[in-house]
C-alpha cells in the first residue's frame, strides 16, 4: 500500500549513546499511554532502530525511531488514505516525542518543597 512519509526530528544535547539509553528506557511508557488510543502497538529493536508496528483506525501503522548524533528521528509511514492525519500526527510526535529523551526516574532531582 503506498504511504506518505511524515518525519519529524527532536534535537537532543547528548551524546548518540545516551540517545538510546533514553529512549529505551522510556519507549515501553509512553507506548502505555498510548494505549486507549490504539488497538495495539508493536516495538522490535533492529540495532539502534527501533521499529514501531500501530494499529488503530482499523489499519496498521509502521515507523522508525532513530537516534543520530544530535537529534532522534521519527519517521512514519501513513498510508495515502490517512494523508489528512498527517498534520495531526506530527503535532501530537512533536509534543510527546521529547519525553523519550527525559531522563530516568532515578536519575532525576528531586523537588524541593519551597519553605
């Protein structure tokens, strides 16, 4: 079935490594929140690509998640007839892709509570 590619990039200032650290460490959350979205989601690591399987709106939805040297790309293959999704697609990867680079919960400061 022919597709309309939609790739966005989300610049990171971290070495590529650490990229995927990230990135593995916080796919399988933010596939969970996903979930009432979609029927499924399928994730298969092809060495330092992650390729991602959707289905939802009865169609099954492919794409890439890479980390580069300064940026992840994420390419999506929607198909001709979801052409119309494709700027709603890319606002919502936009918004939620940066969370795959946060760092993990240990890692992170905790707040202190102002007096």
């Amino acid at each position: 079935m022919p597709t309309t590619p939609l790739t966005i990039t989300v610049p990171h200032g971290m070495t590529r490594a650490e990229a995927l650290v990230r990135i593995r460490s916080n796919f399988d959350k933010a596939a969970e929140q996903a979930k009432p979205y979609v029927t499924s989601i399928e994730d298969q690591w092809e060495g330092d690509v992650l390729n991602v399987k959707v289905a939802a709106l009865g169609r099954d939805f492919t794409g890439r998640v890479e980390a580069l040297e300064d940026a992840v790309k994420i390419e999506v293959d929607l198909p001709h007839m979801f052409g119309w999704l494709k700027g709603r697609v890319r606002k919502v990867l936009t918004r939620h892709a940066p969370r795959l680079l946060e760092a993990p919960e240990a890692a992170r400061r905790p707040r202190r509570a102002r007096a």
